[in-house]
C-alpha cells in the first residue's frame, strides 16, 4: 500500500512538470505593434544598385506618430531621417537630408517584422526611385 501511494505521488508530480498554463510562444514579439529596434535593409535604385545594410528605428518622446531611421539610405550611423506613421503606413519627412530630398511610404506588415519601402530622392539631378525591404532582427 506505501509503494502505492508513492507511485500516485510520483505520477502525480511528472503530471504537474509536463502541464502549463498556457501554451509557450517564443516566436513571439513581446511588443508586436511597435516599429522600433533594429532592422536589416535591402535596398535597390538605379543609381546605387543593390545594397544591403542595418538601420535602427527610434521614437520620438513627444510624438507618439514621430519616428526616427538612423541611417536611412545608408548615410550613416547617427544621421536620423524622420518619418511618421498612421496605422500600418509610414510617410518619409520631405525635409532635406544628407544632400538629398526623400518623399515616399513604407507598408508595415500585420506582424510588424517586415516594412516594404517605395520612394523618391532627388541629390540635384533629378529625382529617382527607389525601393527598400526592412527586416526587423
């Protein structure tokens, strides 16, 4: 009868070591609906070719919309273009950059893991377009 009862309790707790909660999800972004971080950039245009490069994504403390890409179009660590975003789209500043002017959106996927990029600069000579995928890391 004592085996018996130490059995139950030994099967009782393998029991309680295989069953949790709820079910784990480590594929999970602990923040899904936020831009923010760092993310791998593959970009194409005319001009420049196909380059690949990592940009770091930032948001403004008083514009909840307001973000910042440190090295956007890869010119450079700590040269930030701002952009705003309105649900799943993102608007490039117009504002001059780096020796270039930008306009164009970005489509933010549904799992926030991927932004797809069409745009325009103009360095003086003209505008061109330009294309970009960002993969957040």
């Amino acid at each position: 009868m004592k085996n018996f009862r130490l059995l139950q309790f030994a099967l009782a707790l393998t029991l309680l070591t295989f069953v949790a909660c709820n079910p784990d999800n480590e594929d999970e972004d602990p923040t899904p609906s936020e831009i923010t971080g760092t993310w791998r950039a593959q970009e194409s245009t005319n001009t420049y070719g196909s380059q690949n490069y990592y940009v770091d994504i930032s948001k403004d403390s008083a514009d909840a919309n307001k973000y910042y890409i440190d090295n956007f179009f890869n010119q450079g660590s700590g040269k930030d273009l701002s952009c705003t975003k309105s649900g799943s789209s993102i608007s490039l500043s117009s504002a001059p950059f780096e020796g270039f002017v930008f306009s164009g959106t970005g489509s933010v996927a549904s799992n926030y893991k991927t932004i797809t990029w069409n745009f325009t600069f103009d360095d003086g000579n003209g505008p061109e377009s330009g294309t970009a995928t960002y993969t957040k890391l």
